[in-house]
C-alpha cells in the first residue's frame, strides 16, 4: 500500500489533484492539503509567516497523520508530488525532516519547480515582482489577477486545452479569498523561500542513513524551456531522474495527469 502527500500550485487547491488522484492505485492513501493563503473559510484563522513556517506546519500535520495510522501504515514512508508552489515546499519538507529524525519522506516528485534563487539580487527582484502581483489580487481581484497571470509566457501551452479544463481551472482560483490569497503570494515567494540548491546532497543517494535519503524526480513539459533546464541540471546534481513530458507546457499536472501519474507510479 502508497502514501501520497500532494501539494498544488499557486491559486490551485486540493481540488487540482482530483483527476490525478483518481489514477493511483486502489487502496493508496492520499492527502492533499490546502497550502497557506488557499481554501475556504477554514483557513481563515491559519497564519503562517515565513515560507519555513508552511513547510514546519505540514510536517507537523504529516507526523500527527503517522501517529493516527495503523501499526503497519506508520512505519511506511510518503511520496510527495508537488507542482510549482507545491513542488518548491515539498522540497522543503524533505529536507526539514532529516531534523526530526526522517523517515517520513521516501520520494519526492517535483513538478516545475524551482529550489531556490542562489542570488540575492535575483531574490531581492523576484520579491519585488510577486508582491506587486499580490497587490493586483487585493486590488482589482482574483478575476483580474487570473488574466493577467496566464497571459504569461509560461502557460502559453495551456490554449490547448478543452474549454472545461480551463474553467474548471479558473473556478478553483476564484474560490480562494483574495487577501489570503495575496498573503500567500508575498509570504511564499521565491524570492523568500531558502535556497535549497546547496543543500541536496544531504538526500542523495550516497547518504547511508535510508532514514534521511530521499529520491528526487524531476518533472517538467518539454515545451518550458526555463523549467526544463532546471529540471535536468538539478536531478544530475542530486542524483535524482529528469522526467521530461513531450509537446506539454509548465503545468504538467493540469495538461497531462495521465502521463503524470505514469512518471509517479513507475518511481514507486
């Protein structure tokens, strides 16, 4: 029996993994938690101030969930799938655990994610970059902010998709409160995040302790030229496996689950 911890991307939700979800195996265990800044009225109340603060708030919740399992169940590491946003706070949590003694990631899979910026001028430009971003939100809306954010780049490939993926998209967006929601952006930025780059070789797989090694894979759209790069470089750098999805774009999640639960479930 599989564990999965799933984390969405900025402005998604649990509800972004639905399809995924449905294409693991029977009997898996699956927790797909809102991040800090999405979700309903039950996040109201949650504060997290920093970007280590939202990975030490699901590590907490994750040990609390081994210490509810059964007796065989506790003992079984999880495997994380994380896009984007989601995949840069896994990464934070595979390496925030080795502090409390491991064992509880085995597996990571990073969807279009980023470990960090090693500049501080790039994260100084970048924080600058996504706090006008959540000025946008609380300013004109998720509405507006939703246009402008897939006008980038990035999600260029996204125009291929069916009408109803992308309302389906836009929906679970504009379910979020746009405070919080903004909140989110600025307190997780990349720019504010740590840089992890220099530190994941402490999971790679010349670690002896199995308590602490994590495999990484690395995931990205052959279309998304910039995270594609990134995705290469640095599953060489931590021993991990480079994945790369042909004719998709940045959000393989949203574009190719299908191809996406293949890459999960052939690293089991």
């Amino acid at each position: 029996m599989s564990r999965f911890l799933l984390l969405h991307g900025f402005a998604g939700s649990h509800e972004s993994f639905e399809h995924f979800s449905r294409l693991l195996p029977r009997g898996a265990t699956v927790w797909a938690p809102n991040l800090f800044g999405h979700g309903g009225p039950e996040q109201s109340s949650l504060a997290v101030h920093s970007f280590a603060a939202e990975v030490e708030r699901l590590l907490v919740q994750l040990e609390a969930r081994r210490h509810l399992a059964t007796q065989v169940q506790a003992h079984e590491p999880w495997h994380v799938v994380g896009y984007s946003l989601g995949g840069r706070v896994a990464l934070g949590m595979a390496l925030a655990q080795a502090d409390r003694g491991g064992g509880l990631i085995s597996r990571v899979t990073l969807v279009g994610a980023n470990p960090g910026l090693a500049k501080e001028a790039e994260r100084g430009a970048r924080c600058i970059s996504d706090d006008k971003w959540g000025q946008l939100i609380e300013q004109e809306g998720i509405a507006q902010f939703l246009v402008a954010w897939r006008a980038q780049r990035l999600f260029a490939s996204q125009a291929e998709l069916s009408d109803a993926v992308l309302e389906r998209q836009r929906r679970i967006a504009l379910g979020h409160d746009s405070t919080r929601l903004a909140a989110a952006m600025r307190t997780l930025s990349l720019g504010r995040m740590p840089y992890y780059g220099g530190q994941l070789d402490a999971l790679g797989p010349g670690k002896d302790d199995s308590s602490v090694r994590v495999t990484l894979d690395w995931v990205a759209g052959s279309l998304d030229a910039k995270f594609s790069q990134i995705a290469s470089r640095w599953a060489e750098a931590s021993g991990g496996q480079f994945y790369s999805v042909a004719e998709i774009g940045h959000n393989v999640l949203l574009e190719a689950p299908e191809e996406l639960a293949r890459i999960v479930l052939r690293a089991q």
